[in-house]
C-alpha cells in the first residue's frame, strides 16, 4: 500500500485504483500534460511510472520501436538483397553491374539478368570479394579492364553466357583466381596464355563449348595434357567440329592426331616474314638475272669484234706496204 504524499488524501488513492488497461498498471493520467513527452498527460505526482519517463502511450512506445529498428544498409543497391556481406542481384532484370555496392562485400551474386558487356573497371572498388557470380546471363565480351580492382577474387562463374573469344589481358588482375567457370558458352578455341595468367588456378570448367578440335587447339591441348589435376568433367570437354570427331573427348587426342600440324604449322611472325621476304626476293633475282646477262651479251659481242679495240691509224703504213705485195 502506497503512502499518499503530503497534500494528498488517502480517499484520493482509493477512488482512482491502479488497474490494467489502456494504461496498464501505469496508473490514472491526470489533465496535466507533460510537454517533454509530446503533449501525452501526465500522472499523478507520486505514481510509481513517473520514472519511467516518456513510456505512457502507445504512440510513444512506436516511435521508441521504430528507433530500435535496424536502418537498411545504404550501400545495398534497390535491386539486390544484402546481409552479412553478402549481395544477392539475381534475377532483376540487369543490364549492368550495380555501382552503389558496399566496399565490403564478399560475396556478389548476379546470375540470371541481361548483362551483354563487361565494359572498363565494370565494377566499384571491391577489395574484399571472394565470390563473383554471373551464369545465366547474355554477356559476349569482356573487357581487358573489367576485373580491375579484384584482386582478392578467389571464385568466378561465367557459365551459361555468350562468350567465344577471351583476351589474356582479362584476368591478369585475378592473381588469387582458385576457380573458373567457363562452361556452356561459345568458345571455339582458347589460348593458353589466359589460364597462364591465373597462378593460383586450382580447378577450371570448360564443358559443353563447340571446341574446334583442328590445329589451332592444339596449345589448349598442351595444357590440359600438363594440368589434368585442374580440369574438372574432363569427360564433357568434347570436340564439335570436325565431323569424324563430334563428341570425341579432347583429353583421349593423342600426339599422332596433332602430327600433320607440328610439321607445317607455323607462327603469325614466320607468315609476316614470308610476305616480306618473297616479293623482295623475286625482284632482287629479276633484278640480278638482267644484269648478269647484260654483260654476258657485251662480252660476246667484243669478241666477235676484236678490231672494236684497235685505235684509228695505229698500222697505216705497214698495212699500205702489205697491200702492194
């Protein structure tokens, strides 16, 4: 039982009991209004809520509420989900990589959007990215610049797009690349120099691509033969053209199928030096032929004539006397 404080009545008390409601066990509210908690009344002096500050009205305990509600993160671009590190754009519709995305994002999907171009530095400074996916979208080329700013990048998925041609130049900045995805796309063929260009590469997927199994595939096949242990589903690397090997595996290629091509195959440098040196050479023999049978022709010549040698009047008058006799 509470003691009534002095000016206050006991009968007071009574007539207004504590009792749960609208108020709760807060008390009754007087007509007093407390000006710090928005116009809410007041209580009584002496109730046991008036230490509990501004917690007397529902409206009150919502403002409170929304406060205590976490903000949404403003670097998580409209068009993805993000927690933890972790930004989901999948299946939005994209035609572009989102620039509003935090610094410290790690793991980045975007797989299922219309994405045709990876254009120069395509993505925002990502210095903690572990995971970038992209499968199941519409992109035919990538920039040698693209990927800057991905060093960490240990995890890239490229499956299911367009692609047909690589430049080495694309993954340079991918020097902690562990694995790549480059399956069901177009490549037709691919120079080693770009798997070259990722030292950490642990496991790589090239499946279901129309592979040219002729001459030009055989540096790619080089380097399978050297790093089996990192190509996955070696069993679906098949060969597409020509006819007589559609869907032969290209690991079960031997040297003999290359033979013809390490006899006469030859570098885009030796090619340029034959067009150099060919038309040179032939006008330089044309050249050497003429002249040659130029004196040849002279030469002939002064030795049928030898008097062409002789001087004017040099045996006038021996040659008067031998005419008498």
């Amino acid at each position: 039982m509470l003691r009534a404080l002095p000016g206050t009545s006991a009968r007071h008390h009574r007539a207004h009991p504590r009792v749960p409601g609208r108020h709760g066990w807060l008390g009754k509210a007087t007509d007093t209004r407390d000006p710090a908690c928005g116009g809410i009344p007041a209580l009584e002096v002496g109730e046991p809520s008036a230490a509990m500050g501004c917690w007397r009205g529902p409206s009150t305990v919502l403002v409170c509420l929304l406060l205590l509600r976490p903000l949404p993160s403003p670097a998580c671009p409209a068009a993805c989900r993000c927690s933890l590190g972790e930004a989901d754009c999948s299946e939005h519709g994209l035609r572009e990589v989102p620039q509003s995305l935090s610094a410290n994002t790690s793991t980045l999907w975007l797989g299922y959007n219309f994405i045709t171009v990876l254009r120069p530095r395509s993505f925002p400074p990502l210095p903690g990215l572990l995971l970038l996916s992209l499968p199941h979208n519409h992109l035919e080329l990538i920039h040698s610049q693209a990927l800057v700013g991905l060093g960490a990048l240990q995890e890239l998925d490229l499956s299911n797009n367009y692609l047909t041609v690589l430049s080495p130049e694309t993954f340079l900045p991918l020097t902690n690349l562990a694995k790549l995805n480059l399956g069901s796309n177009r490549l037709r063929e691919l120079e080693p120099r770009v798997l070259r260009a990722l030292p950490q590469l642990q496991a790589l997927l090239l499946q279901d691509n129309p592979w040219v199994c002729s001459c030009g595939i055989l540096p790619l096949w080089r380097w399978l033969s050297h790093n089996r242990e990192k190509v996955r589903e070696k069993s679906l690397l098949l060969c597409r053209v020509p006819e007589q090997l559609n869907h032969y595996p290209i690991m079960a290629l031997g040297n003999e199928s290359f033979r013809q091509c390490q006899d006469t195959s030859l570098s885009t440098q030796q090619y340029i030096a034959f067009l150099i040196i060919g038309p040179f050479s032939f006008m330089a023999s044309i050249f050497f032929c003429t002249f040659m049978g130029s004196i040849i022709v002279v030469y002939n010549n002064l030795r049928k004539e030898p008097h062409f040698w002789r001087r004017p009047g040099i045996c006038k008058g021996h040659c008067s006397r031998a005419t008498r006799f």
